[in-house]
C-alpha cells in the first residue's frame, strides 16, 4: 500500500458524459500527478499539481481538466467523454516539487473507466 | 521530446534462468526509475536510480544505469514464477529542458515478463 488513495476504483459511464476522479496523496506529500494508461497509449503523464499550483502539463485533452484543493487532495475532471478516453487513471504523490529535487513517485490504485 | 524504449516488450523465460531488460532513453537525464506492475494494479517502484554508474539489487533483480550512454538494464538472476509481471523503466524529464515539463515521469512501453516452470 502505497499510502495514495483513489475513488472510485471503477467507474462505468456513457459517451457524452462528465466524470471527476479523486484522489488524496500519501500525508506530507505536497505534488500529485496524474497519469493515463490504455492499450494504445501506454502510460501517459497527464498533469502536475503542487501545492496547489499547476505545475506542469502533459498530452492531456482540453475536455480533461485538474485541481488541487487546500487539503491537497486533488480531482480530475473528464467531460464530454468518448469510447477512446477508456483507461486507467492513476495518480501519483511526490513530496518534492519536481525539478531538481529529489522526485520518487507514489502510486496510488487506480480509477478504470470505462465509457461506453 | 523525451522518448523511452525498452525491449524487448514481451519475454518468456523458464525458472532458473537469467535475463536483461533494456531501456533507452533520448535526452540526457540522471534520474530513472524501474516499476513493477501487476495485471489490473498499480505501480510499484522497483529502483530509483540516481547517478551514473549507479547499481542497485534486490533479491532476483539488480538495475544499472549508465547516463552517458543513456542506458539502463534491469537483470534477472534465476527467474521464479514469482516475478511475472510488466516491467516499466520511467525517465524524469531534466528541469534544465526549460518550460514547465520538468519533473514529470516518462515511461517505457513495458516489458511483459512471463516466467515458465
């Protein structure tokens, strides 16, 4: 367990709708990242929130946006979604701000999604 | 654009045999992570790797890292049944590439490890 925890484990949804995946990083630890799997994409960086602020952005889709919130739990927020926007979303916690310091990577469960 | 390839992608071994996982990377980077991840589960951090010439084991597992050839490898001693599993090298994009993408992970495809009594 890494101490990372994600809700909802799975999500089930439709084409067109709107969903936010949340997730609280391991206590003390100030970055979260998001991260996209799928079978075509492998994994891919998403976004990067540190406390609180936006950090850095990866290939994630303008329908896809992301916060972080005081308690630095943080939610990913996907709309109008399609067939290919299926996968597995994990997020991760660092307690550096990326860069030069030293950046060990947490993962948590994962949410899969599946839109249909 | 930082790329990693790892090969191979798949690698069916027998018990008791040894391997090598390779990763390469594109742009200069000091900082390279190896993980393990089950079927359906999360990811679990093997090594951090964080200097040239940098060598680290854990049990059947050993990783290395050479920065100047941009080379890392993940070997296998004696394979178990145990170790079957998808492998994953990930780089962390240098903060000295300048614009905000510093920090983050990028990973390999993978390496789906199949270990065979």
């Amino acid at each position: 367990d890494s101490g990372v925890t994600q809700t909802p484990k799975h999500l089930i949804t439709a084409t067109g709708q709107r969903v936010t995946l949340r997730c609280s990083p391991r206590s003390g630890d100030l970055s979260v990242y998001w991260y996209q799997q799928s079978l075509d994409q492998g994994l891919q960086f998403l976004i990067h929130y540190y406390n609180g602020e936006e950090r850095a952005k990866g290939n994630i889709l303008e329908r896809f946006s992301a916060q972080q919130f005081p308690d630095l739990h943080s939610e990913l927020n996907l709309s109008s979604l399609e067939l290919g926007d299926s996968a597995l979303y994990f997020c991760a916690s660092s307690v550096s701000p990326g860069g030069r310091s030293y950046n060990e990577q947490f993962f948590g469960p994962g949410t899969r999604l599946t839109v249909l | 654009e930082l790329k990693v390839e790892q090969n191979p992608l798949f690698l069916s071994m027998q018990e008791g045999k040894n391997y090598t996982i390779y990763c390469n990377y594109s742009t200069t980077s000091d900082r390279l992570y190896w993980y393990r991840q089950d079927p359906g589960k999360s990811l679990e951090s093997l090594f951090v790797l964080l200097s040239n010439g940098a060598v680290k084991q854990e049990g059947r597992l050993m990783a290395s890292l050479d920065t100047k050839a941009r080379l890392s490898t993940l070997h296998i001693t004696a394979a178990v049944h145990d170790l079957s599993a998808t492998y994953f090298c990930a780089v962390v994009t240098p903060p000295y590439t300048g614009g905000t993408s510093y920090g983050k992970l990028t990973f390999g495809q993978g390496t789906i490890l199949t270990v065979h009594p």
